[in-house]
C-alpha cells in the first residue's frame, strides 16, 4: 500500500514538473521577441545586484531592494500587463475566418493583396490592421464605422489621396472592413529606426498590444511592409505578402480543412 502511494506521488510530481516546464515555455514564446525580454533581464540583474548586496554587507542598497523584490508580483503585473492580457486572451480563440468558406477565404487574401499591389504601384500610403484572435476595438481612436466586403478596389478608394479617410487606417474584423479612419497608438520603443514613419510606428504600437496583422504601405517608397508582434518584415513583393497572410491568417486549407 505504501509503495503504491509512493509510486502514486512520484507521477504527480513528474505530472507538477512538466506542466511548470510547459508553462514556462508558452510564457517564453509569448515574450520572445518583445520588451518584455528586456525588462526580465533587467528584473535579473536587479536580484544578482541584491544577492551581492547581502553577500558584500551592503546594507542600505540591500534593504531598498529588498521592498523592492518584496512586491515582486505587483511589479511583474503592472510590467508585463500587455503581455498577460494578451495570454489570459488567447484562451478564448477568435478565429479571422471563423464564419467564412474556404472561397471567401482565398478572395478575402486576394483582394487584399490586389489593393496593396494597386497602392504600392501609385504611392499611396495605406495602414491595413486585420485582427486575429485578440480583439482590437479598445486600442482603436476615432475612426467611421462600415460593413463591406473587402476588395482591392474599395482599399483603393479608401486610401485615394481624394478621401477623406485616407490618413487613419482600416479595420479587417472576420473578413469584413468594419472602420476606416482609425487612429492607432504609437510605439514607445526607443529602439525603433528613425526612418519609419508615423504609419509604420502606429503598426510597430499596435501590434506589441495585441496579436492583430497590419500590413502597411509607404508614401515615400511605395513598399509594403507586415508586421506582427512590433516586427517589422519590409519589402515584400506581392506573391510574397500573399504566402505571408496566407500563413498568418490561417485559412482552412492550410490546417487541413474542407470548405
């Protein structure tokens, strides 16, 4: 009986071992390639700086660091609360072709493309956010409320110099464009190049919130750009942005799935 209950426990404590493992390395993925990187290293130095302290006799800087550590879990909440709405959100999927066939799908991806194609060719600045499984509406400002089918032409019209909804961007929500106008928020990444512009900055800000997709076309050079996660991908032709959307966007036929 005793050997069962040992046998028993050591299975709960190898069970304990691997969903700890588990979880710390969806955590990892989910940061990998963020601020967040930065500031756990920071978080390291500071508990090496005050395990020295102890060590060293340096009491006055341990014991700041000592109330500072002693909060640890409020300031791992207040750092990283971008990051954790984003994980504790990604346990309730939605889906961007959730409620379309696998037609609409490929022609959603085509149309895009198409627009982006007719944009970059004439020099017309463009700022395109498809959401994925995160909503986006509380990031958004300002903005005009639509329901249309997107298509290459219409992304045209939008961004035609002419329009008057030509400088925010639009919004792609289940393959439909639901505003156009949108004002997104800026990144406060200090790293980010100087050459990007205000569009590329409001793609970099939006995207390190939230998992959408914006793809951006430049004024000055007529370049399409990707970006997710505050990664930037630049100079993409249009065959290549389509396999890139194709792979971001997931559509049914490349998880294995019949229309």
């Amino acid at each position: 009986m005793f050997d069962t209950l040992e046998n028993f426990r050591w299975v709960l404590d190898l069970l304990d071992i691997l969903l700890v493992a588990f979880i710390i390395y969806r955590i990892i993925l989910l940061i990998k390639g963020t601020r967040a990187v930065q500031m756990l290293v920071g978080l390291a130095v500071l508990l090496i700086v005050y395990v020295a302290s102890q060590v060293s006799g340096l009491y006055t800087l341990n014991w700041i660091l000592n109330n500072f550590l002693s909060s640890i879990i409020l300031v791992i909440v207040v750092i990283f609360q971008n990051d954790i709405r984003r994980a504790l959100i990604h346990v309730g999927r939605n889906p961007f072709f959730a409620d379309l066939s696998f037609r609409e799908e490929t022609q959603v991806i085509d149309e895009l493309c198409r627009g982006c194609a007719t944009l970059a060719q004439r020099h017309l600045g463009a700022l395109i956010v498809i959401e994925r499984e995160t909503g986006i509406n509380d990031f958004l400002e300002i903005g005009v409320e639509l329901d249309a089918k997107p298509s290459g032409t219409l992304i045209h019209s939008i961004f035609h110099h002419a329009s008057p909804l030509h400088d925010g961007a639009i919004v792609i929500q289940r393959g439909r464009i639901t505003r156009a106008g949108c004002f997104l928020p800026l990144t406060q990444d200090p790293g980010v190049s100087p050459q990007f512009g205000t569009r590329h900055r409001a793609a970099i800000g939006l995207t390190e919130l939230v998992d959408a997709v914006v793809i951006v076309v430049s004024e000055e050079t007529g370049r399409i750009a990707v970006v997710v996660g505050g990664k930037i991908t630049r100079d993409l032709e249009v065959t290549t942005l389509k396999k890139v959307l194709n792979r971001l966007l997931e559509p049914r036929r490349l998880r294995g799935k019949k229309s």
